[in-house]
C-alpha cells in the first residue's frame, strides 16, 4: 500500500460506557442484561463478523447443556463439574454460573426460543444436565434481542489491541473489513467476550476440508492475545480441549451418546470405556476419558472406535437427523451421500485437534466472581474467561449477564478514561502494518505460511494428534524454542487487502496464545487431565503436589511470561470465595 492510500485510511473514534468485543452468544446477552438494567448508559458491541450468524452457534443447537433439571441444585451441578473436570474448578465461578441457568434460559425462551416441552409443560431433558430446544435459529434470536435493547451494533470490524489509561482498560481499537476505516472505541469498562482458540494445531482434515473443526475455525483466540499483550493474569490453559467427534463429519456426539444412549465400542465391537474406566464411571468417566479410551483403543490396535447405535428404531433414526438439522446438517448430509441409516451402522468417531476453550474446559482470563479480570476496567465473559468449565450455552449467558451486571455498577458516573494520542497511533501502526508492507515487501511471509508453520511446532512438539495428545518436557522445551522465532518474522507478514489482513492479525493472536500454553503445559508436572493434557515423562495424577491452578503473564514492557501458581480451595456453601479477595498482583 502507497502512502497515499495509507492517507485514505479514515479514522473513526466512538465513546462509549460499555465496550463489548464479541457479538457471540455471551456478547450478546451481556448487551441485552446492561440495558435492561441501565437504560442510560450506551453500549457498543464490536463483531468480526456479523452478529446474526457469528460464533460457536452459527449453524445453532439442538440442547441446552447446562440447565439444572428437577432434582438438581447448583451445588449438586458444582460437586457433578469437579468430579468431571478431574477435580480442579473454580467452584464460586461454576456456582454463580449454575443459580443464573434458569433465569437466562428463561430470558431467551421469551425472545422466541423454541423448548420442547411435555404434556404437561416442563422442560424434556436429555440426560442429567441437558434440555432438548429446536434451535437452528438460536443465532438470529439473540442478535435481534440485542439490537432492540439499543445496543449499538459494528459489524465487520476487527479488534487488534486493546487501550489503556495507565494500568486501566479503556478501550480498544480495530479495522473494518469492509472499508477502510481505522476504528478507535474509548469506554470505561470492556468486556470481551470474543470465544476461544481454534487453529493452534494441525486440523485432523486437511487441503480445501481443514476448516470442517468442531470449534469455529474463526475463534483464533483474538481476546486471550489482546488481554495477554496488556498484562492480564491467564489460567488453565495446559487444560486444552480434545473432542470426541462423528468421523469426517465432526458433528457433535452428545446427540448420540445422550440422544439415543449410543454406547462407545471399538472395532470388536467391546464396550471398553465400562470395562476399563469403570472405576471411573464407565460410559460417565469424566468428559476427558471419553477422548482418551478411545485414542488408547486406536492406539493399541483396536480401531477404530463407534458410538454404537444398531439399537435404535427406523424412528428414532428419523429423530436423530431431525436433531443434527438443528445444529449439524452437515452430519445428515453426510450419511445421506454415504447411504448410511444409523439405525443399521455404528457411527464411526475420531478425536480433534486441540482447542483452548473456557466453555468446555477452563482456559482463559483469571477473573473474580464477578468476572473482572486482573486489568482493571477489563471483564472476560463466556469461552474466553477461564476456571469456570461445563459452560455451554446457558453458562455463557450466565457469565455474560455476571458481567453485565458488575460492568454497568462499576461505571455508573465514572468519567471517561484517557488515551494518549502516541498509544493510538501505535497501535495504528501495528494493525495495518502487513498491509504497508505490501508496497516494500511484496514476497514477505504470507499469512497462511506464518499458520502451517505454528500448527506444525504445536502438533510435532506440544501434543498434537499425531503424537497422540502426548507431550514431554524435551519436546515442549523445542515447542517453546521454535515459537519463539516467529515474532521475529512479525515484520515481514505481507497481505494484498483487509480481508487477508484479517486472516495476518488471526495468526499473530494465535502465536502469542500458543507462546502462553507451551508454558502452562510446561509448568504443570502430573497428568490431570488424560489427552487434554498427557504428559509421559508425569503420567499420573497427583493431588498432593498439583491440586492448584496453573497460571501465566505476561509482561507488556518486555513480553516475559511469568509463571503463578494460586491454591486450590473450596468455596464454602453460601459463601462467595475470590481467590485472595480479589485479583492478585502477580508473583514471580
């Protein structure tokens, strides 16, 4: 790009009370909850996409996942995710996630969401924890309900980095995809509720089908690197994600395993999780055996593995795509091409790359009960704020509605912060870089390089699934050598427009994230969570010396990651523990 084009470059500045990156499931509740409870303020909603199919329910769902059904109470669904979790949680967080599952379910079935009821009126479960919902348009229901509570609504636009007044959050600023429009957003408080990381590792499908993940190939953690690179406190992200998913397809398999209790059996037709697990739970081992037994099976000559569902009636079989259009069509297409009932064939399942994702396990922002981060000014709500795992939908809603509702007490009557004019045309200069670079540069690195060369250190060095999830101390110390020369060629990333501009600044997000979990893998020396988190030269679980959470920082003046350990402890029943009282300054 010319500099007479850089010139072309408007810059837009909007102040807003509330800034909320992410215009997914948690963003857009957050946005209905603050108006609802405070009309006056004015909040702005930032999305990488569009808010009416953006995030993890794009294609929508067909259950609830976390609801307390009769019979449950938050505590039981507490004592249930550090059972399943392998007794590691932030019990306050998954707590005060667990008493807002009704409230929030409640909120969005008014909207328009359709809940399959009985005759009688209640709620039909699927299994302990689950409802069943027809919902394809789950998306669109939200996006709607946000825009008619006022919240102001940028669409297509890219966050990049955050802003600062001193050690506070205030703000943000990003580029549109659309225009040539250098956006500066100055708020009191943020909450950034932007999802997880896909994309760290090498896809299980590759060529033109790499992007067919479980997790949104869009989620490239933006919000961890933007909270990384001002100092905010990260925890748990050695607890990566490694789904049991439908071969190829990479549907969901709850619908299956919960749906019509289809049973894991390997290629003899055995059900090993009851055989081998069954000190565990058997079929209800926690979630991280239920990847694990499966790759051990494959690994041991016994692939591949099924979720076993010849049992199931012609009906039912019409149920179960009837469920998989509700959020996985793909799935139904792909049987129908294949000429597979499932009714008369197992269904074939493969493990994924790994995620770090704080819905299904706990990765993400350090944060107190009322999901405030260690910036202050700085909220983290739903897959991108950490110790809380079992989220799903409804416990992203609970968060974002948490969130909401501290965000808009903190910054009732607050004076808007200050951002000094250096820090914005820094920050400037750093988003559109790789596109300057164009007109000095033309054969620099290219983004798609930059990503196959990350995802080829993290799967050969950091337990990828062609090392079966495994990992040592040897190959991560390589891990941690290899990504350290990427920023290097920082400099050099070259793209021709915004659109692959965003897909440069979609790489860097998921190196400085990568950087950060090669160290919590590093730190944590025990195997808690098998395949999320397996390490040979640690293979056993060890409360005595690892019954504590793993954390990381990073410095913003020189990019030094610091490693913090803080104490497991329960919370109390009726009481509200934050770990210290509150954020803890970092320690060596």
């Amino acid at each position: 790009m010319e500099r007479s084009e850089q010139q072309a470059i408007n810059r837009v500045v909007h102040e807003s009370d509330i800034l909320i990156i992410g215009g997914g499931t948690s963003g857009c509740l957050a946005a209905t909850e603050l108006k609802e409870h405070y009309p006056d303020l004015d909040v702005h909603i930032v999305e990488k996409a569009h808010v009416d199919r953006s995030g993890c329910l794009a294609a929508g769902m067909n259950a609830i996942n976390a609801y307390l059904n009769p019979g449950e109470t938050a505590e039981s669904f507490v004592k249930y995710v550090r059972y399943d979790s392998c007794g590691l949680i932030r019990e306050d967080l998954v707590q005060s996630m667990a008493e807002l599952f009704e409230y929030s379910v409640k909120k969005v079935e008014n909207w328009g969401l359709p809940i399959l009821c009985d005759d009688d009126g209640n709620y039909v479960p699927r299994g302990r924890w689950n409802i069943k919902i027809n919902g394809e348009s789950l998306k669109p229901i939200l996006a709607k309900a946000a825009r008619d509570s006022g919240a102001r609504i940028h669409n297509w636009v890219v966050v990049t980095d955050l802003l600062m007044d001193g050690d506070r959050c205030a703000g943000a600023v990003g580029f549109s995809l659309r225009t040539n429009t250098f956006y500066i957003f100055k708020a009191k408080a943020v909450i950034i509720a932007t999802g997880g990381a896909a994309g760290l590792y090498k896809p299980n499908n590759a060529a033109d089908a790499q992007h067919k993940t479980w997790y949104s190939p869009f989620n490239n953690g933006a919000g961890y690197a933007m909270g990384i690179r001002a100092g905010a406190e990260m925890t748990s992200f050695e607890m990566r994600y490694v789904a049991l998913r439908t071969k190829d397809a990479i549907a969901p398999t709850g619908t299956l395993a919960l749906g019509v209790g289809a049973p894991l059996v390997n290629a003899k037709g055995e059900r090993f999780m009851q055989t081998k697990y069954r000190h565990l739970g058997g079929d209800g081992a926690p979630t991280p055996y239920r990847a694990y037994g499966p790759i051990q099976e494959v690994k041991e000559g016994r692939g591949p593995c099924y979720l076993d569902t010849t049992h199931i009636t012609e009906e039912q079989s019409r149920q179960l795509k009837s469920a998989y259009l509700d959020m996985y069509p793909s799935q139904v297409l792909y049987w129908a091409a294949n000429n597979i009932d499932p009714a008369q064939h197992p269904v074939e399942v493969q493990t994924t790359e790994p995620y770090v994702v704080g819905g299904h396990c706990q990765g993400g922002y350090w944060i107190d009960v009322d999901r405030r981060s260690t910036v202050p000014g700085l909220f983290a709500a739903g897959d991108v704020a950490g110790g809380a795992p079992f989220k799903f939908v409804s416990g992203c809603w609970a968060e974002g509605i948490i969130a909401a509702r501290a965000a808009g007490k903190e910054v009732s009557g607050m004076a808007m912060p200050q951002v000094d004019e250096a820090q914005i045309d820094a920050a400037y200069e750093r988003t559109f870089e790789p596109l300057f670079n164009y007109s000095k540069i033309k054969y620099g690195v290219r983004p798609y390089d930059m990503e196959v060369r990350l995802q080829k250190i993290m799967e050969e060095y950091a337990g990828g699934a062609s090392c079966n999830y495994e990992m040592n101390e040897e190959r991560l110390m390589m891990a941690r050598q290899h990504l350290a020369e990427l920023p290097d060629q920082f400099d050099q990333l070259v793209v021709e427009d915004t659109h692959d501009l965003m897909r440069a600044h979609e790489v860097l997000d998921r190196v400085v994230v990568a950087q950060v979990l090669v160290e919590h893998l590093m730190a944590r020396k025990e195997t808690r969570w098998p395949a999320y988190q397996t390490r040979t030269d640690y293979p056993e679980r060890d409360d005595l010396n690892w019954l504590h959470f793993v954390n990381t920082r990073r410095d913003p003046a020189n990019g030094e990651i610091s490693v913090i350990m803080h104490p497991y402890e329960q919370l109390i029943p009726g009481d509200r523990y934050h770990p210290g009282a509150a954020p803890k300054k970092p320690t060596a």
